[in-house]
C-alpha cells in the first residue's frame, strides 16, 4: 500500500495506521465509542496480508493480558477500548510497566465515573498520566486533537514504547474517535522479522533463558528497579515533551489543553483576538512527560493560564505544578458527555481576566 | 544382615529416574513432600527428550509455582493471577511453531482465571494447560480454593467446606472437556511411580497434539499439600487417594481420534 489520503474517523485511522505500521497483533473486546477498530481490523483481514493477529477478546482483562503475552515475545501488539475498558486493563497495564515491556493502548475516552456516557470527555486524565493501576509507574501518553494524528501517533506510540521498553497510550477522546476528517496514511511498512534479545521466543543455546515478571521478592532488589524506573521517566521528560504553541509570542493570557479541548480553544484564541484580547494557546501533545519547562517559562511573561478541558479539572493540577504559583491558573471544564462551545470558553477567559 | 548405608542405595546403577538436564540447580521453594516438584520434573523430562527447549515458552501463574521460572531452564512469563491462558493465546498466534504452556493452580485456573481457562479452551488454542490441583490456596496461607472438597477444612471455612454456603467443589476437566475446542482432557497424579509414568506419556500425548494443532490440551493433575492441609507427606497422599480420587476420578476424560 502507498501513501494515500482518505476521508476516515478518527478509530478508523487508527486501526489501518496500525496495519500500516506493521502491527503483529490487536487484542479487543467491544466498547463504545471504540468499537469501530475492532471491527475495521476484522474486516481488513490484515492476517491474510501482512500476517497481523487481529482477535476479539473475552474481556477487556483478556485483551490487556494478551497484550502482555504478545509484547513478552517482543512483538509489536496494541489493544483499544474506552474508559470502563481501560479501568479493566489497569491490572495488565501494570504488569505490563513492571516487566518493561513496549506496547500500544489506546483509550477514546468516554464520561464517567462508573458506565458514565458515551459521548466525549476527558476525565481519564488523572488514570492515564499518573499510573492508573497500582504501583509506581507511568504510561508515555500521547493526547491527538486530529484524525491525521491518530494516524500518525499509531507508530510514534509503538517506536516511544520498543525505544524505552514502557507502555504507550495515545488519550483520544469519542470525539475524535467519532468525527471524520482527511488523513495521509503512511505506505505500507513490512512486519518485523527482528528477534529481540530480552524476548521470549524460545531459548536457543546461545543465551541464558529469557524470564518476562514483574516479580521480585527482594525488596532491596525491587527499590534498585523502581530507581530504574524513575531514571527511565526522567529520560522521557528530558527527550519526548511535545507541544504546540498558538500565538504566545505577545500572549498575556494562556489557554492550556489537548485533545478535543484544544480544537475549541484554537476557535476561541481566535475569537478573543478578534476582540483585542492577547490570547495565546499552549496545546500539549505527551501528557505524561508533560511541558511543565515550557509552561514555567510562559509563566514568567504572562498574566495568567486557563485550562480548559472536558473533566472536573485533572490537567490544571500539572498547570499549576508547572508555573508554581508564578501565575494565576484556573480551570474551566463540561462533563458527562458535554463538550464546550468556542464562545463560553471565551466567556469564561473573560471572567478569567477580569479576576 | 549388614545394615544398608545410604551411599549403598544412591548408586548410578540403582538410580530409575535421574534429575532432568533442564532443571536448573536453583533449590526449590516448595514444602517437603509437595506435588509440585515432581510435576516439574516430569515437564521438564518431556521438554528435554522431545528437544523442546530452544521452541518453548512456558507461563507461570500466581500462586505457589509463581517461581517455576527459577527451576525449569526454558523463557518464561510470569502472568497475573489468572491470566495466564490469555498469554499463551498470544504468544502461540504470533509464534505457531512454539511450544507453549501454562503451569496453573486452582485458585489461578479455576477462581480468578475462569473466564480465560473457558475461552482459551473455547477457542481451542493450540497450547498445554497444565493444571495443579490441589483443593487448596498454599502460597497464601491454605486459604478455601473453588476445588476444595466438601466439608474440608482450610483458613477461610475453618468449619469444613459448607456448600450450602460456599458452593461445590467445580471440577474444570470435565467443564472444559464439554467444549468442542479442546482436544485431550485427562486426570492423572503424581504420588506413585506409576502415576509419574502415565503424567509423562499424557505430556508427551499433548506435544504431539500440539505440533499437529488440534486444539486445547488440559491436563490435571490431583496433587497435596502437606502443609495447608496440615498432614505429613505420607498422610497427605493417603488423605488424598481416599478422598480426592473419589471426588476428581483419575484418567482421561476426553481423547482425540488417533489419525
């Protein structure tokens, strides 16, 4: 397959980017609004062409834990669901961390708590960049605002999560999920043949055997790795923040969100420009490592930041730990479902403003 | 007569069965007289005679064999509790030519873990479910398992199995026996030399099922626990042939046509 551009839904582009990135395998089981993956992948067939596993799963916990089987063997696996999904998956998400192995996760999330709604949200903020399962450890999480982007982030997420050997999360939302907008899809990448040397693919002579555990009873042994963990994330923060910034330069008030959330504040910036007021937009693309430099520097320049998103106020928490009590932060958020107009979110930078 | 010393017994020519090559000198955790280590043996036995080792990838569960890792020379993962039919389904559709296991206890296979144990053998993946029963939850301290037998005693019904309350021993052979996934469903144990034998033709039967994929084998193995059911060895094997055979009958419950 060669480059080519397509008028998609945002799970639809994930599911062919998948296949595009040489995928071994996807593990699922259905959840609205994500459903669409699986079922993309099911009708593509891509054992039949690239030899790409495609299986549905029992359950949410089945597909993470296949997940942790494939990725043992050094393969190249995903697996994708939506909120009440995802809280399933923490206990494979943890296991997957504390063996250090690379896979792909894709949550389009939905409202909440609990069954919660269908529709957008961004609540799953907290869960995805701080842990979410026990222990401690983190994701590298990737927040697309495009279609184009879950496309793209399909095989960034995989070459973040074999080049750190940790779990990667592309945090969509069922709006991006949902909406379709043209995306360039990559051409064809072959399967890889390589044979990792920490994987589990059988133990040749040549090797002690490979052992994949999260386990180890010696706590003096377990402090040193979660050192090593720590030292791993570091890095991250160090080599992988990504953001975008919209009209900062001369900006005197921030509006700060990802995702779903930025797409209205860029029509928002726009708006308020039009009425003379300074705004600017730092959009962060990694949530965790998260721009807490680049914020911090705004901070000093700046009259204040306002996070917008679609939860109950999660991010504004990694605002105000990054400009630390430099500037005024604030938060302005809709949940269960409800996504924010351009124009209230203007209104509210302007009660922002006024103090 | 002379006395017999034991440097009289421990000859190479009186020797019957020898250490496997693919046991590591690791020492076992396990308690004296427990079932497990010699189920090791008999795995690793068929590993090393069917030349398996550069193609196997085996799981460990959550529970006492949690380490089985340390004693069997092979690539291992440890999975969560439970979980391990849901590695195995992986590792054997993204490497078919592999050899794969799961080692599991009850509490593992048939509490948690139930729903992966039914849909792996539903699906009837190519692989070998090794399951360790032992009516018992040792590593955690000999707390009630699902096989635990009627009016047995344990750290959570220190009044005996009360089914009215707790529901009835489940026997998983015959349950996974009923779906058309799996291939080779059999009972066997390993408290007699004779028992040893048949566990190890009955894994030598499921490597060959196996390399021609014809689906799910499960083998069961009715193991003791001296120290959660607070018995000596020698009383926890007899405790065992009297009262676990009678509830989980040892043989093979369902056999493929012969090609």
């Amino acid at each position: 397959m060669e480059k080519e551009l397509r008028l998609m839904k945002g799970n639809e582009a994930i599911a062919e980017a998948a296949i595009r990135a040489g995928a071994d395998g996807y593990f699922g089981y259905p959840i609205t609004p994500q459903s669409e993956i699986l079922e993309y992948l099911m009708e593509a067939n891509p054992q039949t062409t690239t030899g790409m596993v495609v299986l549905q799963a029992e359950s949410e916990v089945a597909a993470i834990n296949m997940v942790y089987g494939g990725a043992a063997c050094g393969k190249k696996v995903m697996t994708s669901s939506s909120s009440p999904g995802i809280s399933l998956k923490q206990e494979g998400i943890t296991y997957i961390a504390g063996a250090e192995l690379p896979c792909l996760i894709v949550n389009v999330v939905r409202g909440g708590p609990g069954l919660g709604t269908i529709q957008p949200a961004q609540s799953d903020y907290f869960q995805a960049t701080k842990g979410g399962g026990h222990g401690d450890y983190h994701l590298l999480v990737l927040a697309p605002s495009s279609v184009q982007e879950m496309a793209d982030f399909v095989e960034l997420g995989f070459d973040l999560a074999f080049k750190y050997r940790n779990p990667v999360m592309i945090l969509s939302d069922g709006a991006i999920g949902q909406m379709m907008e043209k995306v360039w899809l990559k051409p064809q990448k072959k399967r890889s043949e390589e044979i990792l040397p920490w994987a589990t693919t059988g133990k040749p002579a040549s090797r002690p055997r490979n052992i994949i555990t999260s386990l180890d009873l010696d706590p003096e042994r377990q402090e040193k790795f979660n050192f090593k963990l720590i030292a791993k994330y570091r890095e991250m923060e160090e080599n992988e923040v990504r953001f975008e910034e919209f009209m900062t330069d001369d900006a005197e008030y921030i509006f700060v969100a990802y995702g779903t959330s930025a797409r209205l504040c860029q029509k928002a910036l726009q708006l308020a420009r039009a009425e003379g007021i300074k705004a600017g937009l730092l959009r962060p693309i990694t949530l965790f490592p998260y721009p807490k430099k680049r914020l911090n520097e705004l901070a000093d320049r700046v009259k204040g930041m306002l996070a917008v998103e679609m939860s109950a106020g999660q991010m504004v928490e990694d605002v105000m730990l990054s400009v630390n009590g430099k500037t005024r932060v604030s938060h302005y958020g809709r949940m269960g479902g409800m996504i924010p107009t351009p124009d209230e979110v203007l209104e509210n930078m302007k009660s922002f403003i006024k103090g | 007569m002379a006395e017999i010393t034991f440097n009289d017994i421990i000859k190479p020519e009186n020797l019957t069965y020898k250490k496997s090559k693919l046991m590591t000198d690791n020492v076992m955790h396990y308690c004296p007289g427990c079932g497990h280590g010699t189920a090791h043996q008999v795995l690793a036995e068929v590993l090393e005679e069917e030349n398996l080792q550069e193609r196997t990838v085996g799981i460990t569960p959550v529970g006492c064999s949690v380490l089985m890792y340390n004693y069997i020379d092979v690539d291992f993962q440890e999975a969560a509790h439970g979980r391990a039919p849901a590695l195995a389904t992986a590792v054997k559709r993204l490497m078919p030519d592999k050899f794969v296991f799961t080692y599991q206890g009850d509490g593992d296979l048939a509490a948690i873990g139930t729903a992966e144990t039914i849909h792996t053998c539903n699906r009837g993946e190519n692989i070998l479910i090794l399951f360790i029963n032992n009516g018992i939850y040792g590593m955690t301290g000999g707390q009630m398992a699902p096989t635990t037998l009627e009016g047995m005693k344990s750290s959570t019904s220190p009044y005996g199995r009360d089914i009215s309350m707790m529901g009835s021993p489940i026997k998983m052979a015959d349950i996974v026996a009923m779906l058309p996934g799996t291939c080779y469903v059999t009972r066997q144990s390993v408290n007699t030399a004779g028992g040893v034998r048949k566990l190890k033709k009955a894994i030598k039967k499921a490597v060959q099922y196996q390399n021609e994929k014809r689906g799910t084998c499960f083998i069961e193995v009715v193991s003791n626990c001296p120290s959660g059911w607070k018995m000596t060895p020698v009383e926890s094997n007899k405790w065992m042939e009297e009262n676990m055979f009678l509830f989980y009958p040892l043989g093979d419950i369902k056999v493929p046509a012969e090609k």
